[in-house]
C-alpha cells in the first residue's frame, strides 16, 4: 500500500531522511516517523555521486523498515536556496552541484518509483511542520486560532539564518522564491561584510558564526569559542560571554521586531541550533512590545517543537499536500 511519504534534507554538511506516515486529510494533525536516517552530503563529491549514495540509503532504510519503494506515495526534498516556482531551478544554493538544475526533473529520473517528488527549501520545510505538526499549532490550538487563520513566522538562527513565511496558513513563496530570506536583510549598514555581497546582514550577526565573531571580537581576538562554549560561559558568569550574549539578544530583538513590522505574526518559532539555549528567550516578548510599531499583545516567541527532524517532516508534508490536492483533482 502506498502510504509512506520520503521526507529529505538536504544540507550543505549532511542529508538526513525520513519515512513518515500523517493522519488523513489536506492538513494532518499528526506524524508519525518510521525510520531515519542521515549520510554526510559531501558537496564537492558531484551530483551523480550524491545520487547514488542517496538512493542507497533510501533502500536501506526501506528494507530495514520491511517496505520498498512501492509502499511510497510521495517524496519531499528540502533544499538550501531559492527554488524558481514557475521554473523550479534552485538559485542562491549552498551546495555547489544542486544550483542552477531544475531538480524536480533530477530526482525523479535518479530516484524512480518513489512517487512525485515536491521540492521546496529548507527554511520554508522547519516553518511548514512547526505550523502544522509543531509549535505553531500547538500555540493555535491552545488559543483558538484555526490553522487557516495562522500568521507564523519560522526563523532558523544556526549555521546560517533562514526564515518561512506562513501567512493565513499558506506558505509564502514569492516571485522568485525568494520571500523569507530575512537573514540577508541589514542590521548595520557599514557592518561586517556577507558572503551575498553586502554588508552588515543580519546572518552575519545571528547564526552560530556570528556568535562566535562577535565573542572573538570582545575578547580583543585573544579567544575564540564555539557558540555552545559561549552559552556554558554564562553558568560561570564570564562577562566577555555575559556581554556577547547580552548584545546578541539586543540584535535579535531588532531583527525579529523588523520582520514583525512587515508580517506581524502570531508567532515566531525559533529554530536550528542557537534557538535551544533556554536565555534566549527570556524577556524577548517584553522586548519585542517595546521595539514594534504596534505595541499591544507582541507576537509569541516559541521555541521548536518538532525541532532538528522539521526540515524533513515538512518536505513529506508537503510530499503529502501535493498527493491530497492531485488526487482531489
Ligand atoms: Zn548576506
């Protein structure tokens, strides 16, 4: 029987993938995850290798599960980058080999009898499970809001900075796919300079890295820590770590505050890896109340539900949507 989705995500260091099965209906309300599994990407490895290595794993995690590839409907792919709607040639990407390719056409040729595969980037896949299965809509239903009334916004503070727009519980793709690319939207204008050619983006002050320069920086370049030794320095109350983490929630505040200007949302969802520490969250509404042009009733700031699997969960999502709305048809 055909009711097992292939969720994939593929990330500039690792690809992780997932067999997932969602209750009924164009909107499901729960997931369950079968099996996962992830293999390092290696993006100077080339396309056809990456092909081949990834449809060895899928079968692998198949087997282990007792299914094959007839048992799957549909298969979801997270990407980094913009992904052309009319077009579907992903631009801006990451991951050399992937850019530039219409990859709808690519996988299904490499990846036969795994059903229609549905693409969409990364950042957009986190924000659509947190809305769905996750955060946002346990915040939606704790407060009475249905699920095609709901404003989220997902931002993803890791690696890199992302965002997903959900605006009355659809996703927002823009002209070139590029709505949501909030991480390349300035927070200093003569500031430190971007791999995207401008300078002072928020990416650059936000993702883990940023941290991490910003602590380098304090310290005169006598210490560089990574971002989760940072955070542990604030249990010893080393001041270098108190101040960078004070100045990071500071540019956090102002950047969530300008995206709430633009979308106002219900809720912003924070994920990837900086979005775990617990004291970036503390007081961060109470901020947002004072820097938002409306400053009654500020959005909610919650922390990921579903968390380090969401990209892939929210491709099979959308595996799922794709397969509802085409069987409706
Ligand atoms: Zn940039």
């Amino acid at each position: 029987m055909r009711d097992t989705l292939l969720g994939l995500d593929i990330g500039g260091t690792k690809t992780e993938l997932c067999l997932v099965r969602l209750s009924a209906g164009a909107q499901p309300d729960t997931h369950e995850v079968l099996g996962s599994q992830r293999f390092p990407t290696e993006p100077n490895s080339g396309l056809d290798s990456f092909l081949k290595r990834l449809s060895h794993q899928i079968d692998r995690l198949l087997e282990e599960k007792g299914l094959g590839r007839a048992n799957v409907r549909g298969t979801g792919i997270g990407v980094p980058g913009a992904l052309h709607p009319r077009t579907g040639v992903l631009s801006q990407s990451s991951i050399p080999f992937l850019s530039g390719l219409t990859l709808k056409e690519v996988f299904e040729t490499a990846l036969p009898d795994l059903g229609p595969s549905t693409l969409e980037n990364d950042a957009n896949c986190f924000a659509l499970a947190e809305a769905r299965l996750g955060a946002g809509a346990e915040w939606a239903g704790r407060n009475g809001i249905r699920q095609e009334d709901l404003c989220m916004l997902g931002v993803t503070l890791g690696t890199g900075v992302g965002g997903g727009i959900i605006m009355n519980g659809r996703l927002i793709r823009g002209k070139r796919g590029g709505a949501g690319e909030i991480g390349h939207s300035t927070l200093f204008p003569s500031g430190r300079p971007c791999y995207c050619r401008k300078l002072g983006c928020a990416e650059q002050y936000l993702s883990g890295g940023g941290l991490e320069q910003s602590y380098f920086a304090r310290t005169s370049g006598k210490e560089r820590l990574s971002a989760r030794e940072i955070f542990r320095r604030l249990d010893e109350a080393n001041p270098f770590a108190l101040a960078t983490v004070e100045s990071y929630r500071e540019d956090l505040t102002t950047f969530l505050s300008n995206v709430s200007n633009i979308l106002d949302p219900h809720v912003i969802v924070l994920g990837g890896g900086l979005s775990t520490q617990d004291r970036l969250y503390a007081g961060l509404e109470e901020r947002l109340k004072e820097t938002c042009f409306l400053t009654e009733n500020p959005p909610s700031i919650l922390k990921h539900r579903i968390g380090d699997s969401a990209g892939m969960i929210g491709a099979a999502l959308l595996a799922h949507e794709t397969a509802h709305h085409s069987e409706d048809a």
